[in-house]
C-alpha cells in the first residue's frame, strides 16, 4: 500500500508521536508516506526527527516529509488528521484567564462554555482553509479525521460548510471504558460498552461482564468504594447517582459543562480533586501543557533517544485513527465510537447535530448503530450543549457577533454565573484579546474596543478557586522522577499539544 497520510499541527510533538507509531505497527502500511505540517517550523522540526527515527531504526520504508506549506503537504493525501490549537498557550491563556474576570471558572475550557466558544471561533476558520485546501488538492473522496478540539463544533463545521468527509475522533470512550472495568476488579477485554450521546457528553447506555449486564446499582457502589476514584470522580459519581448513567468525561471537563458544579466559588473544590489537572483544577489544562511543551524544548534530546527504541516492543494505543485506517484499507472489521452527523442514529436528539456514538468500518466505510434513544435527563443535557454548539458555529462561519454573544449566553455555566452584560462585555474583551486569529471579526473588532473603553460592568483579578502553581522544568524532572519510583506513567510519555 503507497498511500499517503497528512498530519496537520504535527507540531504536537506527543501525540504526532503516538498516532505515527500506531499507524507504522499495521503492517501493510510499511510503505506509505506520511506528510508533515506545522506553522512552527521549530517544533516541525523536532517531531519529523523523531517520525524519522522510528522509521529507520525499525528499517522500513515509510518515507516521512515536513513543510510548512499545508497544501503542498496535502497534495495526493488519502488520509488527513487535524491536531491543531489555533492561537497556541497565547489564545488559551485568554480563553481562561478573561472569564475569570466575571466568575467563570474553568478547568479545560476547550469544548463549550465561554474559553470553547471562542476556541471554535478560531479553529473553524481555519479548518474551513483545511477543507479547502483538501477539495482542491488531496486524492479525491480523502477522509479527515479530526482530533481537534471543539470537537463537536469543528466537525460539524468541516462537514456541512467544508464539504469534505469527516469523522471527528476522541479518546474519551476508551479512558472511560478503562475505569468502570477497574473499578469492578475486572478486565477490560471482559467488559463490554455501548456508549452515546455527544462529544464530551457520552453516556455509558449498556455495560456487561462477560455477557452480564452490570447494574447503575452496582456501578454507583463499585465507585463509591473504590479508594481513589471516589475522590477524583465526585462530579461523574454525583450525575451517576442522579441520571443513572456514567459519563465518559473526566470530572474536570464534566464539571464545566454542567450549570451545578462549578457556579458558587466555596463550593467548587467540594467537587474536584487537586491530585491531577483533569479532576477539576482551575485552568488545569492550560497548566499542563504549558509545563510539558516547556519540558519538551528542554529535554528534546532524551525524546529522540527515547525514539530509538524498536516497535517491536509498542503496544499500539486504542486511538481511533490506525485501527480505521486499517480498516477502511484491509478490510478488518474495527468497531469504535465515532464523531460524525446524527441523521437519526440517536432517535431523541437534532438530526443535524454531531453525535459520537458507536460504529463498525470495513472497506465499505464507516457504518453507524442506529436507533439508539438517550434517558430524557441525558438527552435534555446533550441538547443544551448541542444549541450552543449550532450557534457557535454559525457564528464562527458569518462572523455574527451578535450570534456569538448569544452562544455564550445560552452556555449552560456561563448563563449560572453571568448577567447578560457582562456576556456582552466578557465576549468584547475576548475578541480584542485574540484579534489576530478571528479575521472574520475584523469589521466588529474597533466597536469592541470603543465599548471597552467605558466597561459598563466591574471585573476583578482572580485566580479561579483552585488555580495552581505552573511548574519550572527542573519540578517537573523532579515529579518524574517520584513517580517513576512509584511505577507510574512518566509525564513526558503523555506531552499534547
């Protein structure tokens, strides 16, 4: 097989990593080229040393190309994988730090709530140039997949605007899928799932051991009991209890997508965990990959000796991307959960929006289980995600400010906290803010700032309730040195974007 794959922001340096390993463990994709693109030529660079080294260490004959030209990169490519952060730690910054101003604590904010609006503002601009390119110069019929993050919103824009076919892609199922098997004792081969809803907001609708259907009962008890997850997991376990269902989203990411949990500052850290960024901590994703890329520059000849190693000895990951791949080009039966356009597949939610739920591909595509129906309470908390979503993207695609403010209002923890004014004033300081990378805003972008100049609400300089400490990169030696004592994943193992 000679076909060629295009990975665009492979700039991030680990997870670029991760999919290129999984990608040259199918052994039939021996011979392909895999395309590399990035607008940091710097970190280009560095990720095409490493693709480079996998490939001739393990003498194979994949041939790995980098430029910065996106569609020089794109010309022939059967394959395209987005994994880009449009604005970088510049823009998250702001997606954190200015809603903080009026009380809106985040933990990721890269999905909805005011830092993921104005994050699918910069990313659907851009994936629509993605999509363009991609008409114009890619093999034809070429596939997307789409790792970036708004999830929902991006994919749904690179669908029905960029007309090119996608699937969006996430991990969220499988982390999941992992936890509730350790927290029955059981193994995760002996477990199986039936999992739907939207990105971020899945819903573990049917779980069995062994053929056995484990019970909401049974499932709320095992987390309750377990000696850690019961304290990492007070979100996920509490709408559990209340919904019946299990959510594949980490405590901190749920909790930011819900109106409850993170609306009264006293009471946030009653709800999260500070053992890890991902259980709820103030901008705690924004802290992690700030210290990790940091690290990454640091420590980048250890990364390329790390690289050295041979693939014999990887264990290829459960992402999505090189199991459909393989699929699609061997004829092997993968079945995953998938990112794409409802159209009834989930009875009792819009048939325009996106939906991840389960599918089978094989060289026919990608096939998805229809007719599934969500408990009202998961179908009411998906629909209130979903009509942000739509107006979000529209926003993002006409440049409508008034449409935009109007997503942000309707989020449902920004609407728990804010005023209506001060949504209009949070999104104008968060327009100026990110200015260079919203060009479909240029012609609102000067009355933002006149109004700024005159604020008609008052702000304050906060923290968040749980905001922590961003570690130096001798911290972060240190931190993974004790948990390589404890025999625990080393945080360079885990850099993202």
């Amino acid at each position: 097989m000679t076909f060629k794959i295009t990975i665009i922001g492979a700039g991030s340096v680990g997870f670029t990593k991760k999919l290129c390993s999984d990608i040259l463990k199918v052994a039939e994709f021996e011979d392909i080229e895999i395309a590399l693109t990035d607008i940091n030529a710097h970190n280009l660079d560095m990720v095409a040393q490493i693709i480079r080294r996998i490939v001739d260490v393990n003498g194979l004959k994949t041939r790995v190309t980098a430029t910065t030209d996106r569609r020089r990169a794109l010309e022939g490519a059967r394959y395209i994988m987005n994994v880009v952060r449009i604005g970088g730690l510049e823009a998250f910054q702001s997606d954190i730090g200015i809603p903080l101003k009026y009380g809106v604590d985040q933990c990721v904010g890269d999905t909805i709530c005011a830092g993921g609006i104005l994050y699918a503002q910069r990313g659907i601009h851009s994936i629509l140039e993605f999509c363009q390119d991609i008409r114009e110069v890619a093999a034809p019929g070429a596939l997307l997949l789409n790792y970036a993050n708004p999830m929902a919103m991006m994919t749904w824009a690179a669908i029905d605007v960029g007309r090119v076919n996608t699937v969006g892609l996430c991990h969220g199922v499988q982390n999941g899928h992992a936890q509730i098997a350790r927290v029955l004792g059981v193994p995760k081969e002996e477990t199986d799932i039936v999992c739907s809803g939207i990105n971020h907001q899945t819903w573990y609708l049917d779980i069995r051991h062994n053929g056995r259907k484990v019970s909401r009962e049974e499932l709320t008890a095992a987390f309750e009991a377990h000696p850690v997850y019961s304290k990492q997991e007070k979100v996920r376990i509490d709408v559990l209890k209340r919904f019946g269902y299990y959510s594949t989203e980490s405590n901190g990411h749920l909790s930011e997508y819900l109106p409850w949990y993170r609306k009264r500052p006293d009471q946030i850290l009653d709800w999260i965990s500070l053992d890890e960024w991902i259980h709820g901590e103030t901008g705690g994703y924004l802290r992690y990959t700030t210290e990790n890329r940091n690290w990454f520059d640091t420590d980048f000849p250890v990364f390329l000796d790390e690289a050295g190693k041979p693939l014999s000895g990887y264990e290829r990951t459960d992402e999505h991307a090189s199991h459909i791949l393989e699929a699609l080009e061997t004829g092997r039966t993968y079945r995953g959960h998938f990112n794409v356009k409802n159209g009834g597949a989930i009875k009792n939610l819009p048939a325009d929006c996106i939906i991840e739920s389960p599918g089978f591909v094989d060289r026919f595509g990608i096939n998805m289980v229809e007719g599934i129906t969500l408990s009202d309470a998961c179908a009411a908390t998906c629909m209130a995600s979903i009509n942000v979503q739509r107006m979000g993207m529209k926003a993002a695609i006409s440049g409508d400010v008034e449409l935009l403010k109007q997503s942000v209002l309707h989020d449902p923890l920004v609407g728990a906290i804010c005023t209506p004014e001060e949504v209009w004033q949070m999104v104008d300081e968060m327009l100026v803010a990110q200015e260079k990378w919203l060009p479909q805003y240029a012609h609102a972008i000067p009355a933002a700032k006149k109004r700024l100049e005159n604020p008609k609400v008052k702000t304050r300089e906060w923290a968040g309730a749980a905001r922590q400490h961003v570690r130096n990169v001798q911290e972060m030696r240190d931190a993974d040195t004790k948990r390589k004592a404890a025999g625990k994943v080393e945080l360079g193992k885990r850099v993202m974007s």
